[in-house]
C-alpha cells in the first residue's frame, strides 16, 4: 500500500440555469488538489492549507476535505491516522463547487491510499457528508459532477439516485469569475419557499429539454433550454451587471449563459472552442467596463472528473 498520494478534483457548474440543485456539470480547470500522507497517529490532521489566505478552518471537523476522509474510513472501518495538505485552486464563495471539490480529491486520494476498497460512485456520500459542514446541507449538484465528471442529475437525495447524462462532444464551458464573494448561505436567503405553478412548469420543461438537447447533440434545443425562472431573477442583483454580462455572452457566441451555482462565477455553453474563447473575452471585457477584474476559463466539458496524480 502506497503511503503518499495526490488527486485532483475539478470545479463544477451548479444548476446549470434550469435544473436548480438537481444538475451539475463538470469542467476541466479549475480544480483543487488534495495531498494525503498516511501516519500510525490514527488520526486525521490538516497538516496545511495552501492558497486559501488563512481562510479555511484547520481544524479536520470543520473543513470539507478532512470531513471527507474522516467519514470514509469510518465507513470501512480503519482507524488509520493520516495528514492533509490541501492545495486550494478554486476561489473560495465563487459558485464553482469549492468546498465539494476539496471534499472530493480527498475521498479519492483516501480511497486509494487504502487499496481501493470503494468504487468511485460509492464516494459520494463522503463528499455530501462535508457539504453539509460547509453550507448546511448535504447535496450532490456540485460534488457528483467533481467525482464522477460530465453532467449529472440528482433525482433524489434520499435515496441517492444520480443520473449520468452524456453531452454533446462539442460543447464547451466558459465559466467568468469577477473578484467579488457572494456566500452560498446568502445567496439562498434570497429564495422564495415557494413558486408559482407557471414557473414550476416553465422550469420543469425546461430541465426536461435541456437533459434531451444533451442527449440528442441539439446545440439550439440546450441554448433555448438554459432558462432560469426560479433562482436567476431573484439572484441576479447579487452580481454587479449580470444582466449585461448575459447579453454580452449571447451576442458573442454562447448558446446560453446563468450563475454558477450561487455566484458570482457567470457560465455558458457554446458550441466549439472559438465561440466559447469569443463568449469569455466578451465577458471579460464587460466585467472590466464596471472595474471588476475577472479570470476566465475556456474547457471541454470534464468527463473523467476526479484522479489520482501519480
């Protein structure tokens, strides 16, 4: 059994518009790597965090990656002492699956420092488990795409019953992070408990139609399919000029464009690399017109999601 290990887990894209946390999708970079050092302390220490800027909590219990590796080897039953490094690609509040990410490299590289005992799907739960330490709530929107690439449907939590839908070849993300922070917690405060019935079923169809224009490889079915009526209207404020930014994007080449999860990350789906380059620099450009600086991120849809780094 090998005694060190590193993995990689990708960001994800939640709720992909329509599909409010039951889909996620995964993209190639950015991502978090996770560094795990295997000790006969029998227990589980974050030996240190990198990148972060002093943000993250070191203590195990509260952090997603020890949280992780602290549930996996409960599960299989191992007292096994370890150290954690976690090296934080992914901003911190940035609507791109950040704390599932930690979470997810650390379950992988845990799991397969111990001989591999679990299948890569059977790892979720783990993930899910530190979710809930970090927002509240144990969802999978952001940690099933991270571990498991592509785009996912969660169905039901309870029971869990992901959905693996496969997407077009050509389809490419763009994923505009502006340098600003919207917490998640704050982000759904601004939710309404309930919908309408007409939003309900505008939102149902267009979930509907998104998972088929994937399905089919029907570029303008999934543009005209990346709708929002229930979180997006009442999150857009959160992000200074969201409203131009969308319009911007859909001029210069996307076939859609929403909020990353809870923002303030701004996503869209274009067809090719060049439309997806046009769309990020256009977006780019619009966010600098409001002096915010951005990082932008042109990928391939991630199919492989998390690994090991050997």
């Amino acid at each position: 059994m090998s005694q060190k290990i590193k993995a990689f887990a990708p960001a994800s894209i939640g709720n992909v518009s329509c599909g409010f946390d039951v889909l996620g999708l995964a993209v190639q970079q950015p991502g978090d790597e996770v560094e795990i050092t295997l000790n006969d302390s029998k227990k589980i220490t974050i030996e240190r965090i990198v990148g972060d800027g002093g943000r993250l909590p070191l203590e195990t219990e509260k952090n997603t990656a020890g949280v992780a590796v602290i549930e996996f080897l409960k599960s299989i039953g191992q007292a096994q002492g370890a150290s954690i490094v976690l090296h934080k690609n992914l901003p911190l509040g940035s609507g791109m699956g950040s704390s599932a990410a930690s979470a997810v490299a650390a379950v992988v590289a845990i799991n397969e420092l111990m001989g591999l005992p679990l299948a890569k799907k059977e790892l979720l739960p783990f993930a899910m488990e530190a979710e809930r330490v970090a927002c509240g709530s144990a969802h999978a929107d952001n940690a099933a795409p991270s571990l498991l690439g592509g785009l996912i449907l969660i169905r039901d939590n309870h029971p869990l019953d992901i959905i693996e839908i496969p997407t077009p070849r050509e389809l490419f993300s763009v994923l505009v992070h502006p340098h600003i922070e919207v917490k998640t917690r704050d982000a759904r405060s601004v939710l309404k408990q309930t919908i309408s019935l007409n939003d309900g079923i505008t939102q149902w169809a267009n979930t509907a139609a998104l998972v088929a224009g994937m399905m089919k490889e029907d570029y303008e079915l999934i543009g005209r399919s990346l709708v929002d009526v229930v979180a997006e209207p009442l999150r857009a404020d959160l992000i200074p000029g969201f409203r131009a930014i969308k319009s911007i994007a859909l001029k210069n080449g996307a076939l859609g464009c929403g909020i990353s999860g809870s923002g303030p990350t701004v996503f869209c789906l274009c067809h090719g690399r060049g439309n997806a380059a046009r769309a990020g620099k256009a977006m780019q450009q619009e966010f600098l017109t409001m002096k915010l600086e951005s990082e932008v991120f042109v990928s391939e849809i991630n199919r492989q999601g998390a690994y090991t780094i050997h």
